[in-house]
C-alpha cells in the first residue's frame, strides 16, 4: 500500500487543491483531501493516447533504413511515459499504394503488427495496436481478419487517401507537402495524377468498408472512420458501425459524426499549434464548438499536456473538461472501464506535473515508469492526515 500525498488533483469532476490517494495493488483506493502543506506538484489521469503514429517513423527513422523492432519499441515506450501517456494505440497503416515490402505494404504491416504484439509484453506503457485500413485495399482484407482473429488489434479505423478529398482535399497543398519531403514538383503531380486515375470504384470501398466492419463487430473491437470531410461520408460511417471521427477535416463534417453519436477525435499537435498542418479543421475551432471530444498524439506525445492547456480557458468545464478528452473521454470510446480518471476503483495511472508544466512522474498501474528525479514523497502507511 502506498500513499502519495499534498498533490493538486485533478479529478473527472473536480479539482482537489491539496488531496492525497491511497494505492493498493495497483488500484485507487481512497481519496482525501489533505492537511498538509501542499507541494506545488499537480496529478492528472495518465493520458490515453487512441491514435499515435509514432512507432511507423521509429522503425524508419529514414527512407529504407529499418530499425530493430526492440530499438524501436523500447523508444518509443520511454517517450510515451515520459509524456504522462499510459495506454497508447500504435497505429500501422495498410496502404494500397505501398510497394511490396515497403512501409505500409500489406507484407509490412502485417509483419509489423505481430512483431509489435509480441514485443510489447512488459514495457512501461500499456500498449494497443491500431490498425489503419485504407477502404480501397481490398487484398488487405484478408490480412487484416487473421490478425482480429489472432486478437492482435484492438482498434481500427478506415480512411481514403486518395487525392482531392479527405485530408487532402487541397492537392496544391498536397504537392507542396510532398516536395518538401524530397520529391519534384513534377515527380509529386505525377504521382497524385496515378492515384487519382487509379483510384477504387465507389461500391468497391462500399463493399470493403461493410466487411470490415462486419469482421470489427464479429471481434468486438471498435472501428473509426479517419478525415470525414462531408456530411454524407461521416453518415456513411455512422451507418456502418464507426464509433469515432478521427480528425474530420471540416465543421459540417464534424457536426453530423458528433449529431449521429460518434465521438470526435482531433490531433494533440493542432490543438497545440492552434492549427492543422495540412490546413484542415482546427482543433480549437473544432471544440469551441463543442465538437472535440478526444485528443490524441497523432506524431508526438509531448504535445498533449500543452494542448490540454491551450483548451482550458475555452473549455466549458475549464481543466477538468479539457483533461477529460486525454482520459476518460477515451476510455469510454474505446471500453477501458478500469481507467481513464482519478477515481476509487480505477488503475493507478496517473502523471504528475510540476509548477513548470513538465511531467515528472508517471505511474502505470501504481509503479513508476518515468521519473526525473523529483516528484512528491511517498508513503507506506495504513493512515495519513486529512481534512474531515
């Protein structure tokens, strides 16, 4: 048992100024509020991080240069928990445009995806792995069965990258983007010119988008549609069974996701930024209007307590709203009852942060896995001083 006390608290539905929380086998088992002199450190939640794309650049830090899958893994898991991140969804892409054995190829991401569960036992972070399925990649289906039947997902959202909607509804946009990345501006219109002219049959995505949800349902795992940027396409995403919009690329889309039941996702870096980077919708914008319901790392972790900050002062419910859409907001998206608020009965995960807003603890099942050096004191005690 062990007692961390004279800590600001940030709980689901309020803040405790100077509480203190009693730990036993990992869980939360009391809460109190604390007569001691409180020592300027503030717990949050540990953050549940639904959409992080991380682990793909860190198995390929550069074009063709692949990283051991241990490296990799092992970084990335010291980066989440030093961000407050307690749960974290690796997100791997199947893209039908991917060469075979290349990043995002059908052999790559399968083999990345088993490799991943494998590794992942007994690191710091509870990680999960996301499965990105591009609906035109009918091949890809298949794969993707054996790993839900092999129960190596535990989510998966659909998308369309096809130039000229989505996310890049703005091919000039695009073509700067990609030119930037190393490529000609002719080699990039070339390129946007193929895929468009490629691109899949409407009821073919139709038909792939209802076995995988078909496949979704069947194992129990929750599905979510990815850069909703119409009315229609976000109603076609209800209708098959989405539970979640990651990052709708405008507000009308937004609206009708969150107006049929779907909860919104938008990245952590745009709150943070006060911007998308490719131009789509904002994430401020997005939950100034009441259509933001969870925050994710999208490509860095670090950016989710600064992007919490950023929404507190527009947040209906101030901290306690904005901390809600990094924890228990994505707990309950994606069926994580045992955690997601600092609560009686919940895992102990919790980040702890200092008066200069650094994460400087973070518990995982109420031992440490990142630490600086500081933090509040602990004690293993059977009663503390409280405030009756």
């Amino acid at each position: 048992m062990m007692w961390l006390s004279d800590v600001r608290l940030i709980l689901a539905d309020r803040i405790i100024d100077n509480g203190a929380l009693r730990i036993e086998n990992g869980v939360i088992t009391e809460i109190v509020e604390s007569a001691g002199q409180p020592s300027g450190f503030t717990m949050f939640p540990g953050f549940i991080d639904m959409h992080g794309d991380m682990i793909e650049l860190e198995l390929e830090p550069r074009p063709k240069v692949d990283f051991p899958m241990d490296v990799a893994v092992g970084h990335l898991d010291a980066r989440l928990a030093a961000a407050g991140v307690t749960t974290a969804y690796a997100g791997v892409s199947f893209s039908r445009t991917a060469v075979d054995g290349e990043r995002r190829s059908f052999e790559h991401t399968s083999a990345i995806i088993r490799a991943l569960k494998d590794s992942i036992h007994g690191l710091r972070v509870d990680h999960r792995i996301h499965a990105r399925f591009d609906m035109t990649y009918t091949d890809a289906i298949a794969a993707l069965e054996g790993l839900l039947v092999a129960g190596a997902v535990d989510l998966v959202s659909v998308m369309d990258h096809t130039p000229g909607q989505g996310q890049y509804r703005n091919i000039e946009k695009l073509i700067s983007y990609r030119v930037r990345g190393g490529a000609s501006e002719a080699e990039a219109r070339a390129r946007l010119r193929a895929q468009i002219e490629n691109a899949v049959p409407a009821e073919d995505m139709l038909d792939n988008l209802q076995n995988v949800s078909r496949l979704c349902k069947a194992h129990g795992v929750a599905m979510a549609s990815h850069d909703d940027d119409t009315v229609q396409k976000a109603n076609l995403m209800a209708d098959i069974g989405a539970v979640i919009s990651e990052f709708p690329v405008t507000m009308e889309a937004a609206q009708a996701a969150k107006d049929r039941g779907l909860m919104i996702a938008m990245g952590a870096p745009n709150a943070m930024r006060g911007k998308s980077y490719s131009g789509n919708l904002s994430a401020r914008d997005a939950h100034a209007a009441g259509l933001l319901h969870i925050l994710a790392a999208d490509y860095h972790p670090a950016a989710i307590l600064p992007a919490i900050r950023a929404l507190t002062p527009q947040d209906p419910d101030g901290l306690v709203g904005a901390v809600r859409l990094a924890s228990k907001n994505p707990a309950e998206a994606l069926g994580l009852a045992d955690r997601g608020e600092i609560a009686t009965g919940k895992r102990a995960d919790l980040a702890i942060v200092d008066a200069a807003d650094r994460v400087v603890q973070t518990y995982g099942g109420g031992k440490i896995i990142f630490s600086n050096g500081s933090g509040p004191e602990t004690a293993e005690q059977s009663a503390i001083a409280a405030v009756a």
